[in-house]
C-alpha cells in the first residue's frame, strides 16, 4: 500500500505551528529518512496535512523525540476548523532516544489530517 502522505501523492503541509529553516515541516512529506521536522519547542504544535482526495488511512508511524502527547484528528470538510479526533495517546518517555510509534485504525479522511 503506498504512503498516502507523501507530496509524489499530492498530500502538502499546509499548516504548522512552528518551522526552522534548516527542518521546515515539508520535509514529513518528502519520503526520505534524512529529513525531518523541527519544532520551536514551544508546546502544544500542530500539523495539517491535506490531501489531493479522499484517503483511507489505516496506519500512523510518528518517529519523534520528546513528545508527551499526540492527537490525531481528521477532517471531512473544506473547513479545517471542523475536525474529530481519531487518536490520542501518550507516548513513553524516552530520554534521548528515539520514540518509534504506530498508530492503527482506520480512517477516512476527505482532505485534512492533522
């Protein structure tokens, strides 16, 4: 199954909440494990991924440092403000180290996850 978050499949960050310019939040699209996103540090962020058209979505992998929550939502509308969550969990503290998490399930998102 391809990787529906990827900009070769037309999904963009369309919104962040913070960006560096060496790690700016596209490069979660870019399907390469090189690349990454950094955040200010400033809590909580956000991240919206909008895509071309309706995906299923069964599977989340975050690959992160030092994140205490995540929330995942999706949207079914053009309206970005009009979004329900789908995941929220609590990841394992990990003392630099790398967290590696998959979040499973399945759904549908029209055109904004976030």
């Amino acid at each position: 199954m391809p990787d529906a978050a990827l900009s070769s499949y037309g999904a963009q960050v369309v919104l962040a909440t913070s960006s560096d310019e060496n790690h700016p939040p596209e490069n979660i699209v870019d399907g390469k494990t090189e690349t990454f996103w950094i955040s200010t540090g400033v809590f909580p962020q956000e991240l919206m991924i909008r895509f071309p058209d309706n995906k299923s979505i069964f599977n989340v992998s975050i690959h992160s440092y030092n994140i205490k929550r995540l929330r995942i939502e999706k949207g079914s509308s053009d309206d970005a403000y009009q979004c329900e969550a789908v995941a929220d969990t609590e990841f394992e503290h990990t003392e630099s180290s790398l967290q590696a998490n998959d979040i499973s399930g399945s759904y549908i998102s029209k055109n904004i996850f976030r």
